[in-house]
C-alpha cells in the first residue's frame, strides 16, 4: 500500500490533474532555474555564455570579402548570378525543453507519490518558470506507446497545452515494458532541442543503455543539460524480512537476505553513480529527487548549488 505524504490525497499521489498543474503558477513564481544564466526580466539576454547559438535567418545580402563561404546562399546566387551571404541573428531568448518519462516504471512507488506524478510536477513547475521569465517553452513526452514533440514557443498557451498533455498521462501505457523505448526517445532528443536551449531530462533513468548515454553528451555540447533522477525509497534499499508486493497484474513473495540487501542496494548505488559520471564527464547538471519529497524543494535544492553535480 502506498504511503502518502500528508496533505496528499490517494488519487494526488497516482496522478495529477490539469486544475493542480495550472496552481503550480504561483509557487514556481520565486524559482530561478540556475543562478548561471539568470536574467533581467524582460531584457532577453543571458548573463553567462552558453552552449551553441540559436540562431534565426534574417536576410540575404550580396558577398563581400571576409564573409564566411559556409553561409552563401546558393539559390540566390545561382538565380541572380551574384555571390550572395545569409545573415542570421542570434534569438534572444533561451529556449527551456522539458523531456518528461512516462514509461511503465515510472507509474510506481512505496512512499510519497507516484515517480510519473513527482515528475509531472516537477515539469509544471520548470514549465511555469520558463514563461514567467519569457522563455519559450518545448517539451517531449514519451513512453512505450510513443513520443509527443512540442515546438518552443512563447506565451500562457503554450504552457496550457503542454500541461494539458502531462495530465492525460495518468496511466501506465497499454502493452508490454520496452527496453528500447528509452533509448529511441534519446536519440531522437537531440533532433527537437535547439542549439543554446536548456534541456531537462526528467526521469528514473532505467534502461539507460551505452546509446542513450551517447545520445546525451552529444546533446550536451550544445545545450546546457540538468538530469533529474527520481527513485522511490524502495528502489534504493530493500527492507529485511519477508515482503509481498504487487503491480495489480501480478504479486511478488520477496524473503530478503543480508546478501540480498546488500547486492540489491549496491546495484542501485551503481546506476546512480553511472549518471552522476556521466553528468560529470559532460558538465551537465545532475539532480536526484525521491518520491517522498515535495517537487519544490527538489528545484530549489538543485538549481541553487553552484556545482553542476548535486
């Protein structure tokens, strides 16, 4: 049985409705996504560099010496018979991209909420945060069943609609775990995020394969990235004794060993060191957050750190 955190209805911790998502306006009104690229409001540049240039075609001009061969516009040159270059300025805003996992491990906990509610919450919040600081916002959700895209984009409505899809999502996807999903949604990642965006991968991180992980240092390069990390505390470390849990289609008798405690927490404390290095290696931030805290002060808690590994 789920153990709720006070406050929490049953039905708030399995899932999330659209009415809550919308109220995480204001509590998210006072968050500040990373002090490193904090702005003026309204002003639409960031302080500190970061990671490749958005970048937006603006006109076409005719060639002249010193410009940079890699940017002729050959149409125009092949039309007029003229060496003509593109220009392009550089988008004012950062683009805030929200990649949220729903897949079937994320509709599970022991304690507090639902790893696929937290997760919900959590994307609210950065949502909520992204336009009150005028930042445009993309996501991606996805699950076994498939992935759905939004394009970055300004305004009250844009958040609306990416916020009505997460609440849809209060189910687990119809059908069997795929291990693969995972990976496919990765590699897919970089094709949607822009370059110079702020990427969140929210998610429980399993089946985080050798592709995957690929997948994100390239994206890395070229995007500042924050991995958040949820687990239930069940997930971390077995309880001693004899347990039976259960997922509504099958139960599970577990009598569990010294030794069995002990493998089962090192094969957790492995997985989440393996993602800590990696968020190390490409100087992504890297976040984790427990079903039993509230969404809130896991963003206050890991976008304040002045290291990128929290």
């Amino acid at each position: 049985m789920l153990k709720k955190p006070k406050g929490l209805s049953e039905a708030s911790a399995v899932s999330v409705t659209l009415d809550e998502l919308i109220s995480l306006s204001q509590p998210a009104a006072g968050l500040k996504l990373l002090k490193s690229t904090a702005r003026a409001l309204q002003s639409g540049q960031y302080l500190a560099n970061f990671k490749g240039r958005g970048m937006e075609f603006d006109e076409t001009r005719l060639y002249t010496p010193g410009d940079d061969v890699r940017s002729l516009d050959w149409r125009v040159t092949a039309r007029t018979g003229k060496a003509h270059t593109k220009l392009f300025r550089e988008e004012r805003e950062r683009p805030i991209f929200l990649s949220v996992d729903f897949r079937s491990t994320m509709f599970f906990a022991t304690r507090g909420m639902f790893k696929s509610a937290m997760a919900a919450r959590l994307a609210g919040l950065l949502a909520w945060s992204a336009q009150r600081h005028g930042d445009r916002l993309g996501g991606q959700l996805f699950s076994e069943a498939g992935s759905m895209e939004f394009k970055p984009d300004h305004g009250h409505g844009s958040v609306l609609r990416f916020l009505k899809q997460i609440a849809s999502r209060g189910r687990p996807p119809a059908g069997e775990r795929s291990v693969k999903a995972f990976e496919d949604v990765l590699v897919r990642l970089p094709k949607h995020a822009k370059p110079g965006s702020m990427v969140f991968v929210i998610s429980d991180f399993r089946d985080l394969n050798q592709t995957g992980e690929a997948a994100l240092g390239r994206l890395s390069k070229r995007c500042d990235m924050v991995l958040i990390m949820i687990s239930d505390p069940l997930e971390q470390r077995l309880p001693s004794g004899l347990h039976c849990y259960g997922n509504g289609r099958r139960d599970l008798v577990l009598d569990a060993t010294r030794q069995t405690l002990s493998e089962y927490a090192e094969k957790f404390q492995h997985r989440e060191e393996k993602l800590r290095s990696l968020a190390r290696r490409h100087d992504m931030r890297f976040v984790t957050a427990s079903t039993t805290e509230q969404p809130l002060d896991v963003l206050r808690r890991g976008m304040r750190r002045q290291g990128k590994v929290v």
